[in-house]
C-alpha cells in the first residue's frame, strides 16, 4: 500500500495524484482528509505517472496541500453471503435496513469474470411473471437478458415491483430469487419499493440495493454491478435461479457521461462517451447460463427513453446488446390501461427456447402468433376508419377493430395484484379468438383449435 500527498487538482467527483507507480485500474483508494475523514475512491485512470481518482462521496473538505490517498492494491470487492436475502442495501452494498453488518463467506470482485463463450449454454426454461403480454407473447426464459423499455411518468417501476413479486419458475424443487437494484431513485420511490417487498412477503427471497437520487453519481455506476455481483454468487455457488432487475439503466448512462464529461472525454453521441456500448455490455453480458452449473441469471433492465425515443444512444445500444425487448406504450398509459405494454413493437428473440410442449403448452406458439397477427390488423383498421369511416369497412373488418379494443381491455389490461398463470393466459387468448370467424385462425393448428378453443366457440 503505498501513500501520497500530491494531489494537484479537484474536478467535481475527480481527485487527481501526481509523481504515482504501480497503480492500476480500478484500484481502491482511502482518502485521508485534513479534518480526519476518510472517504474511498476508485482509480478511473493511471498514465505518465498522474492517477485520476473518482470519490465516493462529495469533495467537500479535500485540498491540495493536507489530503493524503493510499493506494490499497485491489478492486472493489463485495462481502456475499446467502444471509443477503431479504436485506435492504445501499448503493455502495452497506446496510440501510438498520440490520447487523453481512458475515461474507467470500469476497468477490464487484466486475466479475467474464463468462468463457464456450462455457456459456443456451438460455432456456420459461420464467413466469404473471403479466400476460410478457408469458403469453414475449416469453422470458432463464438466462435471458430482456430489458424494458419505458418513457417518463408511465408505471415501469409498479411493473418492475409486481414482476420481482410474481416472478417464479414453474419445476417447483427450484430454488428462485430476485435481485432488485434501484439507481438514481427519489426517496418516495425507495419508500415504495422497500413498503411494496416488505408488505406482499416479497423481500423473503430478494435483495434490495438502492441508490438514490442525492447520492453521489459514480455510485450509480456501482450499484448494478453489486447487484449482479450478488446473483452470480447466488446462482453459481447456491444453485438459485436469480433474476436480476435494474431501473433505471438510464440514470446509470447520465452518470457515466457526467464522470467522462469531469475527466474532458471526447463526448460521442448526443455527449455519451464512445465506449458506453463496451461499458453497457459489461453489465447485460452478465447475464447467462453456465454449462455444468445448475443454477443461472436472467436480467430485466429497465429504461426511460428520453423523449420517447427509441432511437436515443441508450436505446439503441441496449437493443443491440440484450435479446429482444418489452416496449411500454404512452398511447395505452392514456386510456387507463395498466401495464402499457405495447405489443408490436415487442420482441423476445428466445421465446421459443422457453415454450411448447413440457414447458409451457403445446399451443402456446401459434396462439402467440395468432394474437399478435389479429392485434396487429385491428391497429391497422383503426387508422384506415379514421379516414374513411368505420361504415366503408367490411363485416371481417369490423370485427378486427373490435378484437383489438377488447384485446386491450381483457388482455393486456391486468391489476397491480393480478397473477396470472400461463395456462389462464393462453385460455384468455382462444377466449379473444373466439371473436375471428375459424377461417381466420391461419396460424394455428386445427387440432389445437379443437382441443383448446373450441370450448370457448359458440356454436
């Protein structure tokens, strides 16, 4: 451990230490102030001798003359322990839930190890969340990274809480857990979250860490990374399914153009440092199944585009990165509909490693096929009456539009408590089917209209 008094310069959460050797990135700094404080840090950057340290915490009392850094020689690591579940943490992993300090049986580092490619096995087996838009037509399987993307002010956190609430595998001998890290949150929203898992039994089989808005901007860039250290521990080593939640991943993208805006980066898009896809996908490439391991992660990462824009840098680097996408919809949010899923613009790619027969139901693809395709042609007529009126389309048309109103009131509409079963949500979509003349059903298989929808038909 090695000691210096050269700081030469403070630039907002920067500390920069002149005449350093042998200090790598990443290291973890105590900085000892004047006044007798001492606050941790972590090396941003090191080159010609100048390491450039980002505190935790504020600046306030550090100068340039009394402050002291010690180089500690290692990362940032986290005390993990199964004794986690059903504890409330903080940003930087401390206690915030007035309960004893964790008896940590290992020590990991907080960026973990990257999975080898070919270690890696394919994510499968369904996940059930109880939200009918996600089981019945953007299946989340286990290993999977799905995110969500949202828009300012619609319900992404009330559907964030009912999924870590619902969310369970259905091989009943499978131990299931939630990891639910919160960044850059206000205090009413922490207060929610934690009354939310506490009430409904929730918190039993979860981990909580939680950043809020007034702490200091590079704990968000922590925050996830505690959280997924957490799962990987409890995965790989206690043979748990892990599910990993994150909102707002967007507050952790303005907190890493802040801190490269702080070091005078060379901003790239719209002033998100060029490297945010390789940092992004040192957080979703987390997620996985592992050959030989019985345990696995699968992760929910939500995000607010700003301005609704599916385009914005975060957005689009996300979609590049993760498996597809669940699309909240401020059209729907308007007519009252919770949650707002919008479902055309969904996508899971691995879906169909999570269905079928033995693992969900047999007809679980085409009914998912059928209902999108319905959806789909009623959005489509709704436009077209809207110009020519409704009285110019025909019998089959009219019938269409009524299907997508009623899809959304029955379908995608649930309540905030509302569990739904996979069986009761693919019952519901031949029960909405029951509306399309049988000669519409192209996508479904007529034996599977006889032993699954015909109860619903009205003969």
């Amino acid at each position: 451990m090695k000691e210096y008094k050269t700081v030469t310069q403070i630039a907002g959460p920067l500390v920069f230490v002149e005449g350093v050797s042998d200090v790598g990135y990443g290291e973890i700094v105590e900085i000892s102030l004047p006044s007798g404080e001492v606050k941790k840090g972590q090396v941003l950057e090191t080159s010609r001798g100048i390491a450039v340290v980002q505190v935790f915490g504020s600046t306030a009392g550090i100068n340039v003359t009394d402050t002291r850094v010690k180089f500690l020689g290692e990362t940032m690591k986290l005390g993990v322990s199964s004794e986690m579940l059903g504890r409330v943490f903080n940003g930087l992993g401390e206690p915030r839930d007035k309960g004893p300090a964790i008896i940590a049986e290992k020590r990991l580092d907080i960026n973990g190890a990257p999975i080898n490619p070919y270690a890696r096995d394919v994510p499968r087996d369904f996940i059930q969340t109880g939200i009918s838009t996600i089981d019945g037509l953007n299946t989340l399987v286990r290993g999977q990274k799905l995110p969500i993307f949202s828009g300012s002010g619609l319900p992404h956190n009330q559907l964030a809480v009912q999924i870590a609430r619902q969310a369970r595998v259905l091989s009943g001998t499978d131990q299931f857990a939630v990891v639910f890290a919160a960044v850059g949150i206000t205090n009413e929203e922490a207060l929610f979250f934690i009354r939310d898992f506490e009430k409904t039994g929730a918190l039993e089989r979860a981990v909580l860490f939680l950043n809020l808005a007034d702490d200091p901007s590079v704990e968000r860039l922590i925050t996830p990374r505690l959280a997924l250290t957490t799962a990987e521990f409890l995965a790989y080593e206690k043979d748990m399914h892990v599910l990993v939640i994150i909102t707002d991943m967007t507050n952790y993208c303005e907190a890493l153009r802040e801190i490269a805006a702080a070091r005078e980066e060379v901003p790239g898009r719209r002033g998100y440092p060029g490297y945010m896809y390789t940092d992004l996908s040192t957080i979703y490439e987390r997620a996985g199944r592992i050959k030989g391991k019985k345990g696995t992660v699968t992760q929910l990462s939500i995000l607010t585009m700003p301005g609704d824009d599916i385009t914005h840098p975060i957005a689009d680097l996300t979609g590049y990165i993760t498996e597809g996408q669940i699309v909240l919809g401020r059209d729907l949010h308007r007519k009252n509909i919770y949650p707002p899923v919008d479902v055309l613009p969904c996508l899971s790619r691995l879906m169909n490693l999570g269905i079928g027969k033995e693992r969900t139901r047999e007809d679980h693809r085409g009914v998912a096929d059928q209902l999108y395709a319905a959806y789909a042609t009623g959005r489509d007529l709704r436009s077209l009456a809207a110009v020519v009126g409704e009285e110019a389309l025909s019998a089959t048309d009219k019938t269409y539009l009524k299907f997508a109103d009623v899809f959304e009131e029955r379908f995608i509409k649930q309540g905030t408590h509302e569990d739904r079963s996979i069986e009761q949500t693919l019952d519901l979509g031949w029960e909405l089917m029951a509306m399309l003349p049988e000669s519409e059903l192209k996508r479904v298989k007529k034996e599977f209209i006889e032993k699954y929808g015909r109860k619903f038909r009205k003969n």
